[in-house]
C-alpha cells in the first residue's frame, strides 16, 4: 500500500514539473526566445525588384521594342538624348504621359534612360505650349489622376536609382504648369509614407555624401526639396497636409520668415 501511494506521489511531482516548464516556455508565462536569436528584419528599407513581370516595367518596354513610342536615343557631342520623330506639343498627353510615367520603375538601359528624360520633355513642352494660353494648363493638369498609380509604384520599389529619378521628376512636375501642384494634394496619402520612410535616410556615408549631394542624388535632400516644392505649389492646404503624412516636415514658409 506504501509502495502505490509513494509511486503514485512520484506521478504527480513530474506532472507538476512538466506543467512547470511548458508553462514558462510559452504558457500564462509568456514565450521566451531562444538564447542568442534575435528579431526578424522588419525590411522597411528592402530593394522590391523590378521584373518582367511587373505591368508598367512590361508595358513600357513592350511597347518601346515594337515601335509603339515615336523616339529613338540620339548620340550626340553633349552625350545622350532623346530624338522625337513627332511634334511633341502634338501628342496625346492622356495617352503618352501615363505610359512614359510607368517606365519610372525601370533600371536597365536605354529604357531607364528613355522614360525618364521623356517625361521631363514632356513636361517641358506642356507648360511651354500652355504658358500665353488660358487654357494652357491643360496639357498635364487633365492627366494628374493617371500619373499617381505609376508614382507610387515606383516610390514603393524602395530602390534608391528609381526613387532619386522619381523625386526629381515630381519636382518638375508641380512646377510644370499653374494648378497642378495642387491637383497633386489630394493624392498625398497615396505617395508621401515612402517620403515619411526615407526622410532622414542618406544612401551613401562619409565622403559619398557630399559627392551624392553634388549630384543631387541623396534621397534625404531631395525628399526635403520635393516637400518643399509641394507646399510652394499647393496651395493653402498643401503644409497641413503634408504635415498629417511627414509628421517632422516644417514649414518652409516659416522658416523663410
């Protein structure tokens, strides 16, 4: 009888001391992590590549390489251009602006190259048709809602070449016709949380700085500029609602002042 009741006390302790352990690995007690792990990479900052399988990176190319976009890449004694085989005051802003924007995400050469040196022409053009006019903003501002999906597309890439080219093209974008830096604030929900992201991140360290600012290409710099442009050209409500995504941005209004 002594002999049941110890075994069956010797049951019960290693029950309590298996309850014990489970208990304090991932019980009431809380999960402990292994010694020496540490936390996943949250990935904020993670190149997303670009591939033949994304719709504006495929749609650009596509259509360059079977003759779609009347241009071709001009070699000349002051380097590259791009050589249009059309009036460019005489295109379809709604249809050839878009397109040129979804090619922001590109990378390789020529295509990189093509898009983006296409929009700034048309841009040039669109405010140089528009600037005696009345009307002479409708160039670009009817065909602001279609650039959003491609610039944010490309902001979202998080690749510092695609970003530093998209900044540069946002900024002559506000300033390439009346009205449509404030077209542009209703969609600032949609393009300023990668601003918000990489706001106070410089690419290149020590010496690399000051070259990437010589070239305009450190992204902290040219998000500070972008903001800056966007509140000059947008208006009343521009700051407070750059403000509401990019909680640190201050006014350059105030400082001016």
């Amino acid at each position: 009888m002594q002999a049941k009741q110890k075994a069956h006390e010797t049951h019960q302790d290693a029950e309590t001391a298996q309850g014990a352990e489970h208990k304090g690995a991932g019980g009431a007690g809380g999960y402990f992590a292994p010694r020496g792990s540490a936390p996943p990479v949250a990935g904020a900052f993670k190149t997303k590549k670009t591939t033949d399988g994304d719709k504006g990176v495929a749609s650009f190319r596509r259509l360059y390489d079977r003759g779609d976009f009347p241009i071709s890449v001009a070699h000349d004694s002051k380097g590259k251009r791009v050589n249009w085989k059309v009036d460019v005051e005489k295109l379809d802003y709604h249809h050839y602006l878009p397109l040129f924007f979804s090619g922001l995400c590109e990378t390789e050469e020529p295509y990189a190259f093509l898009a983006r040196q296409g929009i700034h022409d048309l841009l040039d053009k669109g405010a140089t048709a528009g600037a005696n006019g009345a009307g002479g903003s409708n160039k670009i501002l009817p065909v602001v809602p279609q650039l959003i999906i491609p610039v944010k597309k490309a902001l979202n890439t998080r690749n510092p070449q695609v970003i530093t080219t998209t900044l540069k093209v946002l900024q002559h974008l506000v300033e390439s016709a009346p009205m449509v830096g404030e077209a542009l604030v209703p969609y600032y929900r949609q393009i300023l949380p990668v601003f918000n992201l990489f706001k106070n991140k410089n690419v290149n360290l020590g010496d690399g700085i000051y070259y990437s600012q010589q070239k305009r290409e450190n992204i902290g710099d040219l998000i500070q500029e972008t903001l800056e442009k966007f509140e000059l050209h947008g208006g009343e409500d521009a700051f407070i609602n750059i403000k509401y995504m990019v909680p640190t941005y201050e006014s350059v209004l105030t400082r001016a002042s």
